[in-house]
C-alpha cells in the first residue's frame, strides 16, 4: 500500500454544517443519503468525526434480515400533508423502523474503504475501543479528544455506542453482536437516559446469548474485518516511516492491558480465534485474512510493548487445539526477517517440548527485573508514532547446533513436528542468507559444506508419506543455499 503526502497531510475537525447535514440525515433515518453526503465531503483536510465512523460501523454491521423477515418487513410511505395532520405524520414516523437496509449497510462498507484513501489510521480509529494509545507519563488509557456535541437524539448514534463500549474491535464483528430491530425513535421522557439503555442493551444481548455458540465472524461482517486490517496496515507503513520498526500501534491498542495497567501485553485469544476461523473458510480472501492478521500479531514482536514469548506460547496452545488451521497459518506466511525470527523461535520452543499437550499456556514464573526508562515502560505504541525506537524481539535466537539437534530429535515423528522441523530448517537457512557476513553462524557454514546438514535432512524426516515430500524439497534447497 503506497502512501503519498497527501495521505498523511494535516486534518481538522469537520465544521458544524458538515455534521449537521450528515447528522440530519441519520436522524431521519435516511441513511444512504447521508452516507452520499459523507462521500461528497470526504477529503485530506477534514476528520470524520468517531461518532460519524462508530455509526457507519453499525450500519455496515447490521445484519441483513432472514427470509421470513424479509417478507414481513415492507417499507411504510410517510403520509403526505394532504393526507395527513402534523400528529399522525409523528405518530407514523415513530412506528417507522430506522433499521439500516442491505444497501446502506452496502453503502457504508463503501465509504469505511474510502476514508481509507483520504485519512489517517489514528482518525478513523478515534471511536473504537482502546488500552493501549497513553501518555508517556503514566499508563492512563487516552481519552477520546473529539467534542461530544454530537446528535444524541438520533437512534442510530444511541446505538452505536456499543461499539465504543466494546470489549475491543474483535468483539463487534461477532455474530449476534448487533442484532436487528433495535433501531427506533426514543420517547422524548426517555431521551435522558438514552446512554444507560444503551449500555444495559448491550450487556443484556451478551447475557442472553444461546446455544449455538455465536460465530467468530459474521457472514455479513468480513468487509469490516478486512477494514480494520487494513486500517492496522496502513497503520504499519505509517509507523515503520517514523520509527524504521514496522508495527501497528493501533493494533497493539486492541490487545488489553494485563492487571496493573502497565506491562507488556499478552492476551491475543481474540485475535487467535479469528485466525483460526478464518482457515476454516471457503473463500480464498478469508484464508488470507488469517494470514494478514497473523503476519500483524507477529510484527508486534518487535516493541517492547508486547510479550512475544506469551503469544508464541498461546500460538502453541492452538497447535494443539488446531493443528491443521495453525500450521497452514505458519507455513502461509510471507518471509521478512520478523517473520523468520517467530518461526525459528516458534519452532524451537515446540520441538523442544516446552508447552503441554493439554493445550494450556504456562505463565513463567515472576522473575525480578531492571527499572526501565519511564517512556518505554508507559508504551512504544506513542513513542514510536512520534519518531523514537524502542524495540526487542523478545524472541530467543538459536545457534546452528541447537537447530541440527531438534532437526535430528526422535522424540517427535508425528506430521505436526515434521512439518515444524521443515519451517524451522527453511526459517533459519533464509535468516543466515539475509544476514551481514561478519555476523552469520560459523556452524553454519561447517554443516554446509562438510556434508552434514544434508545427513541431518535425511535423519530427520520419513522415507514416505509428506515427510518424503519434505526431505526432496529442503534436499533440492540444500543445493541452492548460498554457501556462507
């Protein structure tokens, strides 16, 4: 994704006209004229504003209606002056529906991908839920810096606060998180408590949620599950421009804070369970999702903000629980240096055998550690949006030697080890031939030329079945690794 200085330019606050004439229209209802509106007024210069962007969120996640709704549900024409007094007009405006049509829901799918050409990652996000964009100073969430002067009559903004209200972005596109109906004009007396409603609604749709358990992901919701990675793609561009370290702050602003508010970040089962779903999926786009998502996760290694032995122990968890769907992900994966450095790391921590088959992540045990610089401790999410470095891979390198030695283990025969072994071997052999020549392996270079390496492919994986697939392959490769 190219970036040019346009993109990046400047922004300010809409003016009150320009709300006004988007917000009338989601009043009323009318939600594709202003969605059309919002279209006409998009551009470098000016914010939409986070209630804006939490609405056109919720009209792009409102599902479409069943068969059966789908039938009863037929638009009412308005009476027209002549055919109708100023109190049945009121009457029949507050029997009217204001839920979003599939052409909205269409429409503002449209427009979120838009935004994406004219505004930066940190506007589009500013209504979404997040713990991690805080001050350098101590380790209090951001506040939302937008004004509050937005319509709080409207239906539709009353319901979109359940997105800011979410546990985090990953929750809103569960299925059954926005459920239909629920759009409709507020009795003047009760407008009052119109943000009590909407939170006590929410907790009530999670409290009466039934069997079958939700879907991760929604039929209807992958556009917005795609936006928002592309939101933490762009994300990444912008950061890496700043800092030279690629990594999406606002995707670590997704991941909770652990107890205390401050510390690396660990809990990713959110994310890991839409990766998963999303090798379960027919469509080829869906697949890639997982892959996008993992290869994001992944690159948060890099900040010091992020536990990266946790999440490379919770990706082993899953390879448990799901083998086939983790090890499509691991082996789907583009091949930069980060990416290498987490399967190497991934890799030797599995054949090493230092998570349980039972599938449950071990904590390490707490262990005293140095003071750190206020200004790392508090988060390189802001330090590196504002040009500063403050990476560590948190990642454990391996030496030739240990490589070899869980590349000629007995201990694992089964296909999931076999198929480590080959991306452990692949990973490391494209680190070496990616590194300064002052700083490679010298083991490297002895099992390369004295024979061994190629013995210790043969050792290692069967003479049948994918493991013979695996062996012809890292054997043909051997051949075409430069010698060191």
């Amino acid at each position: 994704m190219s970036l040019t200085s346009t993109e990046i330019a400047e922004e300010r606050e809409m003016t009150r006209n320009q709300r006004n004439l988007v917000d009338t229209c989601f009043e009323e209802g009318q939600y594709e004229s202003g969605i059309a509106a919002l279209e006409l007024l998009r551009s470098t210069v000016f914010k939409p504003p986070p209630d804006i962007i939490r609405q056109l969120l919720y009209i792009a996640l409102y599902p479409p209606p069943s068969h059966a709704e789908d039938e009863q549900e037929k638009p009412q024409t308005p009476l027209s002056p002549t055919k109708g007094s100023p109190s049945k007009q009121k009457q029949l405006l507050q029997k009217t529906p204001f839920v979003p049509t599939i052409a909205a829901s269409a429409a503002a799918q449209r427009l979120l991908f838009s935004f994406l050409c004219t505004n930066t990652p940190d506007t589009l996000f500013r209504g979404l839920p997040m713990y991690a964009v805080i001050t350098a100073d101590d380790c209090a969430p951001r506040s939302e810096a937008v004004s509050k002067d937005y319509d709080e009559d409207s239906p539709i903004a009353r319901e979109a606060l359940c997105i800011k209200d979410a546990r985090h972005c990953w929750a809103t596109v569960k299925e059954d998180f926005i459920q239909r109906g629920k759009c409709a004009p507020l009795p003047q007396e009760k407008r009052k408590r119109r943000r009590k409603l909407a939170i006590d609604s929410a907790d009530d749709d999670s409290d009466n949620a039934c069997n079958p358990v939700p879907a991760v992901v929604a039929e209807h919701a992958w556009p917005v599950l795609d936006w928002f990675l592309r939101v933490f793609e762009k994300d990444e561009i912008l950061t890496e421009k700043k800092s030279r370290v690629k990594f999406s702050p606002l995707l670590l602003s997704q991941i909770l804070l652990p107890r205390g508010g401050c510390g690396p970040r660990q809990d990713v089962d959110a994310p890991l369970d839409i990766m998963v779903c999303c090798t379960t999926q027919d469509c080829s786009l869906r697949r890639l999702i997982g892959t996008r998502l993992f290869t994001l996760l992944i690159n948060l290694t890099q900040t010091t903000d992020f536990d990266a032995n946790m999440f490379t122990a919770a990706v082993i968890a899953r390879l448990y629980s799901s083998p086939d769907a983790v090890l499509w992900l691991i082996t789907s994966l583009p091949k930069t240096m980060p990416i290498l450095n987490f399967q190497v790391a991934l890799c030797q921590r599995y054949l090493s055998g230092v998570s349980q088959s039972c599938g449950k992540v071990r904590r390490p045990k707490p262990q005293a550690r140095a003071r750190r610089d206020s200004h790392a401790t508090a988060g390189s999410a802001l330090s590196a949006k504002e040009g500063g470095v403050s990476t560590s891979t948190g990642l454990a390198g391996a030496s030739c030697n240990d490589m070899l030695a869980l590349l000629e283990s007995q201990d694992f025969v089964e296909l999931p080890a076999i198929t480590m072994k080959y991306v452990l071997l692949v990973a490391y052999a494209l680190i070496q031939s990616q590194t300064a020549p002052d700083q490679i392996d010298p083991g490297w270079k002895d099992v390369q030329s004295n024979g061994r390496l190629k013995r210790a492919v043969n050792n290692a994986f069967p003479e049948k079945g994918e493991g013979l697939e695996y062996r012809a392959t890292l054997l043909a490769m051997c051949d075409l690794w430069p010698l060191s």
